[in-house]
C-alpha cells in the first residue's frame, strides 16, 4: 500500500502530516511518499494584460518558492525525526505545471493526502484539489481543521448508490473490515422504500460490527445532516462520492452544503 501527502500550505502542513501518518499506521505500515509540487509560473502573471516578468521578478518568485518549499521541508523533517525507527516516508518535490506533475505521481499510489480546505486558500490549493480530485485514479483523503486521536476505527459511509461512492467504499474496505463500528448513512425521499445497500450484508459476513441509519432527504441542509448524524455516531471518518465536476469543488470552496467541511471534526475519504 502506498500513500502520497500533498504539502503545500504551511499552517496545516503539520496536521496533513499527522493524518497521513495515522492512515498509514491503520493501513499496516503503508508507505509514505509526502510530495511538494513547485509551481514554474508565477500566478501574477497568468493574464495578457499584466505582461511578462522582467528579470528581477523572476529572481524575486523563484526565491519565493524555493523559500516556501525549504519551510515545507523543515516542518517534513520535524515530524519524520518523531517516527518509529524504520518507519518508511521519504520526501518528493518537483517542478512543473500541478495538472501534468500530480497525476503522474498518483499514478502508482492508492491514497492521495490532502491538507484541509478553506474559502480563502490560495490559487495553488485549489489547483491541487481540482486536480488531485478529477485528474487521478486515487482515492483522496481530506484532512480535517483539528488533530483527532484516531482514523477508521469508527467510519461512517454517506451511502448513495453512485460509482464514485462504490470505489470510495472498495478503497476504504481496508478501514472498513477492520473497523470497531461502521455506520451506513442511507438518505431517502421516501421512508423505508430503499433496499439495504449491499455493503451492510459484506460487512456483516466478515464479522464487522454495521449499524445502517435512514434519513429523510428533504431541503437543502442535507449535508448539515449528514455531519450531525456522524457526530452522533461517534465518527472517526465520513467516506463519500464525489459529486461531478464543478458541483464537489463549489461544495468544498463555498458552495450551498460547504457547511459539511468546514465544521466537519473528522477526515473525508471520497473518490471520483
């Protein structure tokens, strides 16, 4: 099993880590790759009207990112020095375009690390996690705003009979059949109308402990059910589709149920 964290912003490079870290102790030792993409093109001048960088600009920004990367890489090797001997995590950074240079080192890697989401994270972030999202093949794993004492052990699944909730499912079943608890949150327009989703019975026969909750899917403040029924159910980690592009972005950068990330106290597992 093989991990990539994605390191970009400082303020949460330290809780990106953490999470990371857990995930790969839960998944048996996975290997850590934590990955730190340089952008080559100063984002000041992405439009015609602003022209090109003189010389001195162009010293100024690559000063700028081998700084910002250097930080990254303190912070790295912080965190690494307090790892168990042999425990495997190595550092990466490369230079490039984010949507050529990601998905090439997602390629051979199963979970994707990401850092937490907020309205005003940089152009660069939101690259990361457009690209990581709908550009690989990975599952992603976004990390939530505060540290929390362990990852998987109680799941929650927001079922919904999608493609993109049954590869998030297949890639978190790892977590799942090693769970303490899984609970299966299953919305409907109409009460007690939808069959139980497979998953219950796959749990259940492998000896996992599944509770299965029905809610009324009604309004707009679905997503800030969701999380109340996951806090209540003691959650750990939510595991999700993502919806199709531009809708999940809008919902992670703003959008009408951004209220679910932003408050949420645990990891999103979610695939596209």
């Amino acid at each position: 099993m093989r991990l990539v964290a994605v390191l970009d912003d400082v303020p949460s490079a330290a809780l990106t880590l953490h999470t990371a870290g857990q995930l790969a102790e839960r998944l048996g030792g996975a290997d850590l790759c934590v990955f730190h993409p340089m952008p080559t093109v100063d984002p000041d001048f992405q439009s015609p009207d602003e022209g090109l960088p003189d010389p001195a600009q162009q010293a100024r920004f690559a000063q700028s990112v081998a700084a910002h990367a250097s930080t990254l890489h303190q912070i790295f090797a912080s965190w690494q020095a307090t790892l168990p001997n042999n425990t495997p995590a190595h550092w990466l950074e490369q230079a490039g375009d984010i949507r050529t240079i990601l998905p090439a080192v997602a390629s051979t890697t199963d979970f994707v690390v990401l850092g937490p989401t907020h309205p005003d994270c940089t152009l660069a972030t939101r690259q990361i996690f457009a690209t990581t999202l709908y550009a690989t093949q990975a599952a992603v794993l976004i990390t939530p705003p505060v540290a929390q004492g362990s990852i998987g052990l109680h799941p929650v699944v927001a079922w919904q009979n999608s493609p993109n909730l049954l590869r998030a499912v297949h890639s978190a079943m790892p977590l799942l059949l090693t769970a303490r608890q899984v609970t299966i949150l299953m919305g409907e327009h109409q009460p007690g109308t939808a069959p139980d989703p497979a998953l219950l019975a796959q749990l259940r026969a492998n000896g996992v402990a599944v509770v299965l909750e029905r809610f009324a899917l009604a309004g707009s403040g679905v997503g800030a059910h969701i999380r109340a029924l996951a806090t209540q159910a003691g959650a750990d980690l939510l595991v999700m589709g993502a919806y199709g592009r531009p809708h999940f972005v809008e919902w992670l950068f703003g959008g009408p149920t951004v209220d679910l990330l932003a408050c949420a106290t645990w990891p999103i597992l979610t695939q596209h």
